[in-house]
C-alpha cells in the first residue's frame, strides 16, 4: 500500500523519501529507545509486546516510562503499561505513579497492576488508595493486587503493622460498600481480630464472596488453629449447601492434609453436620391411574 | 315625491344632530342601566378632579393599613378581622377575629372567589355566580345578587352600599364587556347599574364616588347614591392597571406606582411623572400591585402566593413605600426589602403563604396549613403566632388590632441563615426562589455565605439551573475565597462517600479573586480523573489565569497536553487541550516545540489537531522564542554546532528573499502561495539535488542559482534533508487606499491574507512537516537526577531546550508525506533534560 503510494508521487519526492528511508533501517538489534521512536503503532505494539524480564530492564523501563510520558494512543498507553509490568523495574515507578490518575478507568487498572508487579513496598499505600477510585474496575483490581503484593518484616509497606491494619481496615469498608475482591484480600492480610469484621458482612453480601476471604485465613500459617476454628463454627452455623460444598472441597484438596488434626477434624466435622438446605425438593410422583395414563 | 325627500332629509339631518350631540355635549350618564356601545367612556363627561379632598372619611378612605404604616397611629380599637375560604373538608367561609384569636362565624359555602372583608359584610361569588354578602357581625347573608359577567372583580362598600365590578373577556363584541352594580345591603336591592363594552377595573372609592379604571386608560368616577357620571379623565403616562386613593389623591401604576394626572393636551410639554419602581426585577416580575382587572379565584391560585406587598403613601414627590421597606412573596419564601432594594430579612414557611400584610411595625401572614404569623418588620422576628384550624385556600384581611404576643420571641435567625435554609429548600416548585436567595447570599459579605453557596451547589437534589447560578453569583463574590480554597483541596474518595469538588462553582471564583493561592490545588485537579471534560476546561483557564508563565502553570500544562493529545478521553471536547496549548504556544521558550510536536503527532485527536493550526497560525510565540531559535551570530572561532536546526536553515533562507520573490512575481501567478524547495546540505553547507514545487521550469531555473548561492554554515552532522516553505503573500492592494477597501469589501479569507505581516514569508519557524518531536526522548542510560529535577520545574527549567543526543544518522527532518515507517527524530544534542514530566527523571 506504502509502495503503491510511493509510486503516484513525483520523482522529486520519490528522491526525497527514499534517502530518508535508506537513512532509517529498522534492526530489532537497536536498543529499544532507539525502536520505540516511530509514529508506526503497530510496530509499536510489536516492540512493547515483546518486552520482558532482560539484562536490560531498567533501560528498557525508561525507555517505555519515556514514551509514556510523551503521550500515545490508548491502545499504545494500554500496551506500555502492561510492558511496564512485565519489566518489573523500579524505573517504570514514577510514570506509574502519574497514570493511576489517568482519566481512563481501564489506564489506571493497568497502572495499578503494573505497581503490584513491581512491589515496591513504598506503592502499597499508593495501591490502597486505588480503593477509594471512582471506577468500580479500578478498586476490584486494587483490592486484588493486594492480595499478591509481596511484603517483608519491617519494610515500609504491608510489613509494617501500621500499614497493614490500615489496609486490612479500608479493605473492610471497601468490601461493605461492594468491593467483592477485597473479601479475599481481607483473607490474606487480616490479622486475627478482622474475622469477627468480615463475619460481620454475613447474611449482607454473598456467601460466595465470603468465602474467598475464609479460604485464605484457612490456608494461613501465621493465624492460629482458635481463629480458624471459630471461622469453621461460623460457616458451620450459616450452614447451606455452598458452605457444604466449601468445607469438602477444603478437605479434599491434598495440601491441606498438613493442616493440623483439630482443624481436620473440626471442618470434617462439621462438613458433615452441615445441611443443604438449599437442595432443591423432591418432586412427587403422581400415581398412575389406571386406565388414565399409559 | 319631493315631500318624501324632504322628509328623508329631515330624518338624516336629525339622525346627524343627534350623533353630534351625544358625542359632544357632554350628556351625563343616566342613572339607569345603559349601554355605551363604543368610544371612550369619558366622552361627553364632566372632567374629573383627580386631587379632590375626601368628601367623607369613611372606611373606603385611605388604606388603614397605610396610614398606619406612614403616621403614628393610636392602636386601633377595631379588631383585625380574617375571612378565608377553607380547602379542608366541606368548603367553607370562615371570618376569624385575629384580636380575640376566634372565629366570628363560619358558613357552608363554595365560593368562586376569594372572600373580600368590606365595612360591615364579608362580599364574594358563589358557586353559583351569585354575588354573596354576610353579615361580619353574626354571618348571616345580608344579600345575593346575580353576577352578570364572568369574572368578578371585587368590591367597595360607601355606607350601605356595596359596589361590585364584573367583567367579561370574549372575542365575541356582544359579549366582552363589564358591569358596575351597586347594592343596598340593607335589602339586596340593585339601586344601580351601568354595563360598558370594554375592562374595567376593580372599584374604588373616594368619599361619595366610585372610581373605576377604564381600558387602562381613564379614571371613571360615578357617583354612589344615583351611579350618574361624576367626571371622567384620560390619565397621563402609559396604561394602568389598578387604581388606589390616597387622602383623596389618585394613584395608579402597572408595574410601577404613580399619581393619576390628567393627560396633557397636544401643545402641552410631556412632563415626566415621578414613579415609584421597584429597585430590581423579581421572579415572576410581579408589579407593585396586581391588575384590578383580574378576578382572584377562592381556590389554590398565585394571588397571594406570589407578589409584591407594600404600602404605599403619596407625597409631594411621587409615591413612596410606607416605612422604607416592602415585602416579596414566592410561595413559601418571604423576603423583606428596604426601598433601596437592600435585603432586611427573610423566612422560609413550613407551607404556601395566601397572604401577607403589613400592619405598623408588623408583617402578618397567612399560610396555606392555617399558620397565622406576626414577623417583626424590621428584623423579621418571630412574635406571634396562631394556629387556625384549617387549610386556607385564600383570605382577605382588614386592618385592625391584632392579638398579643405572650413571652419573649425567640431571636431571629441571621439573614445568611435564612437565605441558607431557603436556597437549600428542596420544594421544586422554589427554584426562582433558591435563586434568588443564593443571589441575596452572594452580595453578604460574610465570608461564610460562600460555604452556604457551596453546599447549596453540591446539594444532591440541586436543579443544574440553580447550580448554574450559584456558580454564576459565586464567580463574582469578592469574599469568602478561603471557603473555595478549602472546597478545592479534598478530591473524590468512595470509601469516605466524598464527591468530587464543585470546580464550577469554585475555579470562577478563584479566578475572579486573582487567587493564586489556588494554583496546586487546581493543578492537582487537571489530573483528578473525577474532574469532568467540562471541568477541565475551567481548570485550564485557571491555571493559565492564576498561574500565567511560572514554571508550575507552564509544566502542568505541559504535562496535561503531552499526555492527554493522542488520548481518547478529550475525544468528544478537546477544548481543553486547545487553551492549554494555547498557552504553551504563547508562553513561548520549550514550550512551542512541545505545540508543534503535538500539532504534527498524527495520533493526536483530530479535533485537537485542527484546532492548532489556527492556533498556531494567529497567535505568535513570544519574541524570546524568536531569539532562542534564531541563530546567534556563529563568531569566528567557534566550533561547528552538531546539526542544523531548521532555523538555521530558515534564516538561511530569508536573507534571500528578496530575490526568491523576484522569481516568483516573475510568474505571475496569483494563485500562487507557497513555494516549497527540498534539498540536501552537505555538512559544509553546500546543497544539492534541489527540487522545488510547484514544478515550472522557470520557476527553478530562476530559483536553483539563488538557492545554491545560499550559505547554510558548517555543521559536524554530515548530510541532510531539508525542506523550507516560502509563503507567497499576495502583493497587491496591501498599502494606500485601495488595500483599505480591499479590507472593507474583502470577504473573510482575503481579508485575513491581507492582514499577514510581511514577515510571515520569512518565517523563522520550523515548518510543520519538519519532524522535531520532542514529546519522545530515548533514554538508554539513567539519567542523573539534577538539583532542580522535580516534578515541578522552574521557569529557567523549562524555558531550556529539550532534547537528547540523536542517533548519529538520525536524519533531521521527516518526510514530507507519510511513509511507511515515518521516524521521530530525536531533540538536539547535548542539551539537558529538564522538565520532569516528558524527560524522565531517575526514580527513588
């Protein structure tokens, strides 16, 4: 097509273009800066789908960071911020830190995702406040990064017990007002005495959405057997055939055998005590009647 | 035969006679029913004396409300007596002693409209348009009497009698007109009556006469005992609408007040009659006092809910409100105005007021829910009330003593608060209301009236009309800024429930104010995705007004504009972007490559695209920008630069303009504006494979000797492209007389040629199609973090070149047309990167 139009110009022009682009071989071997300097958005979108973990992170990161901050096409944004993620270099952070502002929901998820692979422990405030997002998307994607956001005793973001209360706290209010994804995150990094809260959410939100929250406290090393089991007597007293299917499901999966006997005991227990209120009834069978029905 | 004639004759000539003689001779009315089929109801009458003394100070005299008003009045004796048609239950005519706090008497009846206290019967229209009159003593009917008309205008009682006015609006001449009825109250007898083929007003009296406004126009005055015209008189100035005696003076008005003049002759001087006006335009624009042609309904109407109500007092110089002061009703609001149009007070009522009245140094007023109130005229405070028991369609007061407040009234709320709980009241039937409160809010200079705006703004049932004009009131409001400073911080949070901030309620304000206190504030809000296309807008023209060319403006812009140009989220309103690039244009410096970049980007939204041409075009950057780019005389020993910018090349260039118009008006081609030469400069500066277009041969075979003789200067880049665009501005009739018509008679596109500086030619910007990107900066090494590298830079910063090092044969130009893989050319070598959104700066 580029030819064709190439062919209708005037010679002049012909001249022209053709020493420009003789001055401009493409070459995957050139550095990436060098490759990402083109208007042409699918070789853009080539280049950036690419980018992975290298020996050249960090640059590779300026460079995406740099044709960011120059501004693109959504579809290219999009790409970028997904490179970024992918990178996981600490140099992609601050361009990051501007696009959890972009003006499009879908931008900021990206941007939030993008953090959380990163980890940072600095961004895990910035993450947390992805919670208080207007867009539905953004804070279920907020809430969910959080869950995998790495930490480290003492570091300055989910190892700090401040920090982390904090976030197990806006996670709460998060999931009241129906941010499904928080309730497994609130699982994974609520202490003990957020049980009884996210308990709290029970016969307001699905049980479904509960329950991700009580399989991570149950999968937990750090919670004592006492709070796993009150969750277990909980979820034995809400009853009904999800929580049946749950507790099976629990004692069926082959890593939970390591779990301690008592918790055994008590989820077999009460898997079996639990009822399926929720079965649906047997029909009745009509009689036949004779001379009737065939 | 010539009997028969004379005969014919005589019957015309009498015929003649007698037309004249009815139309001239000044026949009284007679007493008995007549018709007046058409002309002035004046004509033929005795003249009317519009400043007789009152013959007899009867109750039809001045307005006791009025001279209680204007003079020191002893405490009336008489109780104040309230008659009004119930809207609960059976309807029903109720007359209440407001002295003694109970009813006088209560009567099953439907009444077709309001109920009108006369001296000693309570007169209205029944259902069945019968005129009815009880007794204000013990309710018994005095009479009942057939309404001829449709409408019934009210009545006036001299002594015994009662003088009632109906009319009729029809298109049919048979059937418009009105009639004027007085009855004995004593046996319900019709003593007399007059019909007349046009409007009539509500009458009044003064003494033994009864007035009534005809068409608008005359003051008919006919007297009580045997209804024979006493005068009649064109009144002076424009149509009136209602008639009012004062200590016997006429007044008449429509939306103004005024004293009833007779009308100059022809060769008498027009002399201005003072006017009393109302300070400002109300809602609803209601006059000083409603038409006396209107006929008031008994049921849920405007009459009482919404109006003026004032007193009035004739004095030598024109009419004046009573006290200084006058009230407005909307509905449930009552606000209490001083003649200068300063607002005194004002109180929100729990329902829909049916009256008010002023009585001395008290406001009474009426509500729909039966809440008889006695206000403080001066303060608004709340001394009296009474309960009635029940709902109150319509009601009629005379003035009379009232009864007495018991115990301290409790103070009376600040006026902020009462235009606060009014303009925040969600009755939507108020909104002139809440607008006007939020206009009385404005002019408080209580800094916290900016607050009571605000949160009325940010109410969540607020009408957008409304929020418009708190914004509009806002903008305006000289104080109260630290109230929008505080507004403007806080963004949009779910889980504390908090909305975004009212940025168009707050950023014209801010603006206004010169506030520049406000700029992180607005700056933060550029990027809040919570700020709506709209809102950006204004926060644009914020940072740009408040911020103007430091560093913090100009970087925020910049970022703003880098990032959002290609985006799709200003897709459906790019003005925005167009005022913040409109900026950046004017600021000048690093500023304007930025601009041209974004203009040449081909991802950037079209809109935004096509608005920078213009743009660009109109307004030129600052002069600083034309000395930074231009070349700076290369001394002797310098080192050749490291590439060839496009100013060199267009400075190049203009120095041999002269020449290069020589060949082009060679031509002579007047369709000719723009000649576009393409070439290749060796690192020394020499040229070759020159091509120009269009293509004439003698074009560039003039051309070719001139270009090659052309001096570039030494560069250490080796080859490259160049391209340069010479503007052919149009040589004729740009001086002298005839390029002025040329300007007069020139449609738009010729008169903007016209208007091009002759420099324009010569221009030393880059060309458009030049490739000099700056939004793009490849960064293969980390950059050191310089002292000033912050997120916000200083001017000096960001007035510095952009760029980094180029690829070695990265080419200096773009091609001229699309190609297949079209290049971004990186920045000139060897300048620093300085502003912190579009060059990176190492993160922590």
């Amino acid at each position: 097509m580029a030819l064709a139009c190439l062919n209708t110009l005037p010679a002049a022009a012909l001249a022209v273009d053709s020493e420009l682009i003789a001055v401009h071989p493409r070459d995957a071997n050139q550095p990436l800066g060098k490759r990402l300097q083109t208007y042409d958005q699918a070789e853009l979108l080539m280049v950036l789908d690419e980018l992975a973990g290298s020996a050249v992170v960090d640059r590779d990161a300026r460079a995406v960071s740099a044709l960011l901050r120059a501004g693109q096409a959504d579809v290219v944004t999009d790409h970028a911020l997904d490179a970024l993620g992918r990178l996981r270099s600490r140099e992609g952070r601050e361009v990051l830190l501007y696009f959890i502002h972009h003006r499009r929901a879908d931008t900021r998820r990206r941007a939030y995702q993008a953090l959380a692979r990163i980890a940072d422990p600095r961004d895990v405030k910035v993450i947390g406040a992805g919670l208080r997002d207007s867009s539905p998307q953004v804070r279920g994607s907020a809430a969910s990064v959080l869950a995998e956001f790495p930490s480290a005793p003492g570091d300055v973001g989910l190892g700090s017990r401040e920090v982390r209360t904090a976030i197990v706290d806006d996670l709460l209010l998060a999931l009241s007002l129906g941010v499904y994804e928080a309730a497994g995150t609130i699982g994974k990094l609520g202490e003990a005495d957020s049980v009884p809260r996210l308990t709290a959410q029970v016969g307001k939100l699905p049980l479904s959405v509960l329950l991700k929250g009580y399989a991570n406290y149950l999968e937990r090393r750090d919670l004592s057997d006492k709070v796993k089991l009150q969750i277990v007597a909980v979820l034995e007293d809400v009853s009904g055939g999800v929580v049946k299917d749950f507790l099976t499901a629990w004692l069926a999966q082959p890593e939970h055998r390591a779990a301690s006997p008592e918790l055994q005991k008590a989820i077999a227990t009460a898997a079996a005590r639990v009822r399926r209120l929720d079965a649906a009834p047997v029909t009745p069978v009509r009689p036949v009647m004779p001379g009737v029905d065939k | 035969m010539t009997s028969l004639r004379v005969a014919r004759l005589g019957a015309w000539a009498l015929c003649i006679s007698l037309i004249v003689e009815s139309g001239c001779a000044g026949q009284p009315h007679r007493p008995t029913t007549e018709v007046i089929v058409a002309g002035s109801v004046c004509s033929g009458a005795p003249p009317l004396a519009f400043a007789a003394e009152p013959q007899v100070s009867g109750p039809s005299a001045p307005s006791p409300a009025t001279v209680a008003a204007t003079e020191p009045q002893p405490q009336p004796t008489r109780p104040a007596l309230l008659a009004y048609a119930t809207a609960s239950g059976a309807p029903e005519l109720v007359l209440y002693d407001l002295a003694a706090a109970k009813e006088r008497f209560r009567v099953s009846v439907a009444l077709r409209n309001r109920p009108q206290l006369l001296d000693d019967v309570v007169v209205s229209v029944d259902a069945a348009s019968q005129l009815v009159g009880y007794d204000a003593s013990r309710g018994t009917l005095r009479f009942r009497t057939p309404v001829t008309r449709a409408s019934w205008l009210g009545a006036v009682q001299v002594g015994p009698i009662v003088i009632s006015a109906s009319t009729s609006l029809s298109f049919r001449p048979d059937e418009r007109g009105s009639t004027i009825t007085a009855i004995d109250t004593r046996d319900g007898s019709v003593r007399w009556q007059h019909d007349v083929s046009y409007a009539l007003s509500r009458p009044v009296a003064r003494g033994e006469q009864v007035l009534v406004l005809s068409d608008h126009a005359d003051v008919w005055a006919l007297n009580v005992s045997d209804g024979r015209t006493a005068g009649c008189a064109p009144v002076r100035g424009e149509a009136a609408d209602w008639l009012e005696v004062q200590r016997g003076q006429l007044l008449i008005g429509a939306s103004d007040a005024r004293r009833a003049e007779p009308a100059p002759s022809q060769n008498d001087a027009a002399q201005d009659v003072n006017r009393l006006r109302l300070p400002f335009e109300l809602p609803a624009r209601p006059s000083i006092r409603p038409s006396s042609y209107a006929s008031v309904p008994a049921g849920r109407s405007a009459y009482g809910r919404v109006g003026v109500d004032a007193s009035l007092e004739l004095t030598p110089a024109g009419p004046q409100l009573s006290g200084g002061r006058f009230g407005y009703v909307f509905y449930r609001d009552l606000f209490a105005y001083r003649a200068d149009g300063q607002l005194q007070w004002a109180h929100l009522f729990d329902a829909d007021v049916v009256l008010t009245q002023a009585l001395g140094d008290d406001w009474l007023v009426v509500t729909e829910s039966g809440g008889v109130y006695r206000l403080g005229a001066s303060d608004g405070s709340l001394r009296a009330t009474q309960q009635l028991r029940d709902r109150v369609t319509s009601a009629s007061v005379d003035a009379g003593r009232v009864w007495d407040a018991t115990g301290t009234p409790p103070p009376a709320p600040s006026l902020r608060e009462s235009l606060a709980r009014i303009a925040l009241d969600t009755d939507a039937r108020l909104l002139p209301g809440r607008k006007l409160a939020a206009s009385e809010l404005a002019k408080l200079a209580d800094p916290a009236a900016s607050e009571d705006l605000l949160r009325t703004y940010t109410e969540s049932y607020a009408p957008s009309e409304l929020r418009a004009h708190v914004a509009a009131v806002l903008a305006t409001r000289p104080v109260g800024v630290e109230y929008l400073l505080a507004a403007l911080a806080p963004g949009y949070d779910f889980l504390a429930s908090r909305p975004a901030p009212p940025l168009a309620a707050i950023v014209p304000g801010l603006i206004h104010n010169g506030e520049k206190r406000a700029l992180p504030g607005l700056v933060e809000r550029l990027f809040d995705p919570n700020t709506t296309l709209d809102e950006v807008r204004l926060v644009v023209d914020g940072i740009i007004a408040l911020g103007g060319n430091t560093p913090v403006a100009l970087s925020s812009l910049a970022r703003f504009v880098s990032m959002y140009h290609a985006d799709s989220s200003f897709g459906p309103d790019t003005s925005a972007l167009v005022a913040a690039s409109g900026a950046l244009w004017k600021a000048g410096a690093g500023e304007v490559k930025l601009v041209e970049a974004i203009a040449r980007d081909p991802a950037t939204v079209s809109d935004l695209r096509a608005a920078l041409v213009p743009l660009m075009a109109a307004a030129e950057p600052k002069p600083a920008v034309a000395a930074e780019v231009a070349p700076a005389p290369a001394a002797p020993t310098a080192a050749a630069p490291a590439r060839r910018s496009d100013a060199d090349i267009a400075h190049s260039f203009a120095e041999h303009t002269p020449e290069l118009r020589a060949c082009i008006d060679a031509l002579r081609d007047a369709s000719l504006r723009t000649v576009r030469f393409a070439l290749v400069i060796d690192a020394d500066g020499t040229t070759s494979q020159l091509h120009v277009w269009p293509e004439r041969p003698a074009l560039t075979q003039c051309v070719t000797p001139i270009v090659q003789a052309t001096r570039f200067g030494r560069v250490a880049s080796g080859r490259s492209m160049a391209s340069y665009s010479f503007v052919v501005r149009p040589a004729t009739e740009t001086d002298g007389v005839a390029s002025t018509r040329a300007h007069e008679e020139a449609p738009f596109w010729r008169r903007a040629e016209l208007r091009a500086t002759p420099q324009r030619d010569a221009d030393s910007r880059v060309p458009w199609w030049h490739d000099q990107n700056p939004l793009f900066v490849a960064v293969d090494e980390p950059l050191k973090p310089a002292a000033d590298a912050t997120s916000e830079p200083t001017r000096g910063a960001t007035a510095a070149p952009l760029g980094k090092p180029a690829p070695p044969k990265q080419p200096e130009v773009a091609p001229s047309h699309p190609s297949p893989t079209p290049t971004k050319p990186a920045a000139e070598p060897g300048a620093e990167p300085t502003d912190a959104w579009w060059l990176p700066t190492q993160s922590q």
